[in-house]
C-alpha cells in the first residue's frame, strides 16, 4: 500500500515558522522583518520599536522580540515568553 493509505496512524499538524527579530536597535534588520508594514505599522521610537495592532500601540524596548504573525501580523514578546514558545529552526 502507498504511504499512509489504508493505514491508521498518529499525525500532528506541521508547525508554522514564523520570523522574529530580538529588537537591539539595528533598523535595516526591523525593516527587513516588517516589509511593506514599515513606517505604517512597525516605526522606530526613540531606543523602542512601536507596533501598531488590534489592541492599540506596542512597545518592542531592546531586548524583546518581534514576531510576524502568519497573516501579517506583530507581537511584541519579553525574552522568557519567546523562549517558552520558539525555538530556532
């Protein structure tokens, strides 16, 4: 039989990779991660990055994580609640 045909097995979903950014102030690398949302969405602000999103304004200080959503969108993540989450692929 062909892989998977006629057969009972355990799959789970394949996880989606997302890009981030640890935000150090280096904006060519924020821009690069942000696209088409730069200057519209994503801005630098002083030492911080600010997100524009559903629930108002975000702050990224240095240290903290941007990620891209899969449709688009940002959060903003303190180091300990990226590394619970993520893990480099």
């Amino acid at each position: 039989m062909a892989d998977g045909v006629g057969v009972i097995g355990q799959y789970q979903p394949r996880p989606p990779v997302y890009p981030a950014l640890q935000w150090a102030g280096d904006a060519a690398l924020a821009r690069e991660l942000a696209g088409d949302a730069w200057g519209e969405i994503v801005r630098q602000d002083g030492d911080d990055l600010v997100v524009l999103a559903d629930v108002g304004e975000l702050r990224c200080p240095p240290g903290n994580w941007l990620v891209r959503g899969p449709r688009g969108q940002f959060s903003v993540l303190p180091p300990a609640v990226f590394d619970e989450r993520f893990a480099p692929v």
